[in-house]
C-alpha cells in the first residue's frame, strides 16, 4: 500500500476510471467533431469574401468613380460574395477586413466569458450552451439583410465559437490519464486543419456565400447529441467539492469501460480527506496573484500572442500564390498537418518547454532570415515562410496543451480562456503586421521573426508539465514554482506508481 503522502498525489481521476478506455473515446471523438464547424467558422472568411474582379460599366477606365452607378462583378468563380451583395469595394473594401477583426474580437469575447462560465457552472453545460448558440446565429447570419446585422450576428456566433473552443479542450485534457494527454490533446488540433483543408471542398462545391454559411453551420445539428452524450468533468466536481456526483460519473465510465467499480466510493473519499477544498473556485486575480503565477501567465500569455499573430499574419505574408483559389486554400490547411503530428513526438520525447521553445526558435529565425533575402529571389522566401509556417503549426498545438496543464482546475479554465483571448489579440493586429511589407519589404518578416523569439525567452520561466498529474488546487500549482526548471512538480511527482484501472 502506498505511503499517505504518494496516496495524496495520486491522480484520482484515472485511478477510478482507467488511463483510457471506450469511454474515453467516445467522449474524446464527440467532443472532437466540434473543432470542424470552429474551423469553419473561424476561417470562413476566404469563401465568404475571396477577391473579387469588378468594374465599373460607365466608366472602363475609372472603376472606383464616384459617379458609377452599374458596378459589374464577375461571377465566374463565385456567384455570391459579400462584396457583391453589399457593394463592399473601392472605400468600403475595408469593411470586409472589419468583419474578419469582428470574427476575432468575438472569439476573443467567448474565449474569456465561457472560460469563466464552465469554471464555474462546469465544462458539459456551458458547452452546450455555445452549441445551440453558433448553430441559431450562424444559421440567421445566412438571412442577414444587412451588413451591420451580418456583422453582429457574425460576432455572436464567433463568441459562441470561442466558447466551444475551450470548453471543449478543457474537458478532454480533464478525462483523460496522463499517458494519454498529450496524444489527445494534439489529436484535438487535428479536426481543426481537417475543417480548413475541407473549406476548399465547401468553396468549390458551393459559390454562394449564403449557401456556404449554411453548409459550415447546419452540421452543428448533430452536436445538439452531447445534452446525452458528454458528461460532467469529474475532475471539476472533485475540485469543486462534490464527490458523490464525481462518482457517479466515474462509475458510469468504469461499466462503459467494464472495469470494477467497487472501490470507487472509497478511494474518492480517502482522497478527499486529504485534499483542501478551502479554495474550490478561483477568479481571473488568482492568474496573477502569485510571483510564480505571474511568470507562468506573461510566459503563457505571450506565446499565445506569437501564435495569433504569426500564424495568421504569416500564412497571409507568405502571400498570395497566385492560380486557383481553392488550391490555395488546401495548401495553406495542408502546411499545418505535419506540424501538429510531429509536436506528439517532441512534447513526448523532450518535454512540452523545450518543444515550444524550440518552435518559437525554429519559426522565428526563419522569418528573421527572410528579411535578408533579396526580394527577386522567390524560393529561398518561400521555403523559408513554409519553415517558418512548420515551426508555428508545432508552437499552436504545444501551447494548448502547456496552458491545460500549467493552470490548476479550480481556474483552469479561467486561464486556457484568457490564453486564447491574446491569441485572439494576435490575429487581429496580424493583417496590419503583414500589410508593413508593402512600405518596407523588410519590415514585416522582421517583426514574425523577432516575435517568436522573444517567446522562445521567455519559455525559459516555465516549469516543465511532461507526466506530471494536473494540478487542482492553486498550492498544487505553486509547487510548480518550488522546482528546478526541466524538473517534475515536487508533490505531483508522476513517477510514483499506483493501481490505476488501466
């Protein structure tokens, strides 16, 4: 029998119900289904409103005249587009960049209002809640008569985005065991490219704009099915201090899983005698409220930044190919997918500090280089740009995972949430950024260069999270604080072996 103290640093939630089991994985592939319509959502854009031919038919050579009247577009490609529909060219063609920051301010918005909501009324309801909410204002952004009511109803159901995209990744990190949380939790990224690659499907088989709006909202039908399907996170009721609701959800997984169930009630509540609940919740403060917290958040915080930022302003930099519209967009989806497997095998094999650290190394230099290329010399530019595109594609998945596991439960989603929100911050500073370029060549790929290394920095401040159980209580995380960089948290020691039902 274990000794009191590795009993207390046991992960409770995989002792009781396995590592990982049908269970798991029906919750963890339901769950993932939702990162198709947040792809869709998010990326939509480039079908919604993709560069558009026109010209003025009174005036041939003056096709922005004040005086025209007959706008002509060219309804080759596509037969519908925003532009056509509102007329947003010429001085309004900046509206349609405005729907795109409105798109990311409400991610933004979702990101830290459910991130909120589900610390505090739990992961399964608030990601319900966002479902219904992107599946009825996406569906009436379809109709919208108006731009301004397009642009509301766009920001609503991008909150709603934003909500399921936290919510959701939350609860997979929350039921899964330790030796599969970094599989998953890449895997999770992983239907987000699979929606982007499939936006050039949707764009080619459909041409109206209003059409595609349905298309990427109406599957989200099939989600209404988690109200039965996904459960409460029981990690999330162990931290909030309610036991007996924890073990039925653990109990319902271990027959799923047709493990024993008997020792359940009591391995739950010797654990909970041993554990604090004095500070069930936390608050947005307690991100910041420690020394230790405050590195761990600015360190985290930043890196999501290079992420929104470079990511987005960087595929965009990198330019427009040139051909066909729906090629480029699968090559820019296709670019991400390798990146996001391989950071499976770094985060597994050198830790979750050194991978991102690394990508933010290999991202940034990349960049910084191409500030040094001759601008006539087209493809050392490009295969630099895609080098760089392969280290951020290793750095979004990585900062996923080490935002989950740095914060403890009781404000972990407080902290994923307010991760993403710099993101958000990032992709809508990313077209100003990337459009430097066309007053200095260099300027542009100078500033995705030095960004990102900044970030490989300031990962030098944080504790490394590899085999280390969650921590659920914000001691558990200030322990993290007391350890040699590289290290396991003392007092989360994963090493320790226990009888888990795997």
């Amino acid at each position: 029998m274990p000794p009191a103290k590795e009993e207390q640093n046991v992960d409770i939630v995989e002792k009781c119900m396995g590592v990982m089991g049908r269970w798991q994985i029906l919750i963890c592939v339901s769950v993932f289904l939702c990162k198709l319509p947040i792809a869709w959502h998010q990326l939509n854009i480039v079908l919604l409103a993709p560069p558009t031919v026109f010209s003025c038919a009174e005036n041939m050579t003056e096709k922005c005249s004040s005086n025209c009247s007959d706008i002509v577009f060219d309804r080759s490609i596509f037969t519908n587009t925003i532009q056509m529909e509102w007329n947003l060219i010429c001085d309004r063609s900046q509206l349609v960049n405005f729907a795109q920051t409105i798109t990311m301010l409400g991610i933004l918005i979702g990101n830290f209002i459910f991130g909120l909501l589900s610390d505090k009324f739990g992961r399964r309801n608030p990601l319900i809640w966002a479902v219904i909410i992107q599946l009825i204002s996406g569906t009436a952004t379809a109709f919208a008569p108006w731009f301004w009511l397009f642009l509301l109803l766009r920001f609503i159901s991008a909150a709603a985005t934003g909500g399921t995209m936290v919510t959701s990744f939350v609860l997979v990190m929350e039921i899964t065991g330790i030796k599969w949380r970094t599989t998953l939790g890449i895997l999770y990224q992983v239907p987000f490219n699979v929606g982007h690659l499939s936006l050039a499907l949707i764009g080619y088989l459909i041409r109206d704009w209003h059409y595609v709006q349905l298309a990427i909202t109406l599957p989200s039908l099939l989600l209404i099915s988690y109200y039965w399907i996904i459960p409460e996170s029981p990690r999330w009721l162990l931290a909030l201090g309610q036991p007996e609701k924890a073990i039925k959800v653990m109990e319902k997984a271990c027959r799923f899983n047709k493990l024993e169930t008997s020792s359940i009630t009591e391995d739950v509540h010797i654990y909970m005698k041993k554990r604090s609940i004095e500070q069930a919740t936390g608050t947005f403060m307690d991100l910041v409220r420690t020394k230790s917290m405050r590195v761990k958040s600015i360190s985290i915080f930043y890196n999501w930044v290079v992420c929104g930022l470079c990511f987005f302003g960087g595929a965009q930099y990198m330019g427009q190919l040139g051909g066909n519209v729906f090629v480029n967009i699968a090559m820019s989806a296709v670019i991400q997918i390798p990146g996001t497997i391989f950071s499976i095998w770094f985060m597994q094999s050198i830790g979750r500090r050194y991978t991102l650290m690394g990508s933010d190394f290999l991202a940034g230099l990349s960049f910084l280089l191409i500030s040094f290329v001759p601008e006539d010399a087209h493809w050392p530019r490009v295969l630099l740009g895609t080098l760089g595109m392969f280290g951020l594609s290793v750095c979004f998945p990585t900062v996923y995972i080490y935002s989950g596991e740095l914060y403890p439960t009781v404000i972990r989603n407080i902290g994923v949430g307010t991760s993403s929100m710099f993101a958000r911050v990032g992709s809508m500073l990313a077209p100003f950024v990337a459009g430097l370029a066309s007053y200095q060549p260099w300027l542009a790929p100078a500033i995705f260069g030095i960004v990102p290394l900044i970030g490989a920095a300031l990962c030098y401040y944080l504790p490394e999270t590899k085999n280390c159980v969650l921590p659920e209580t914000l001691e558990d995380a200030e322990k993290f604080s007391r350890q040699r960089k590289g290290s396991v948290a003392p007092g989360l020691d994963s090493t320790i072996q226990f009888e888990a039902r795997s």
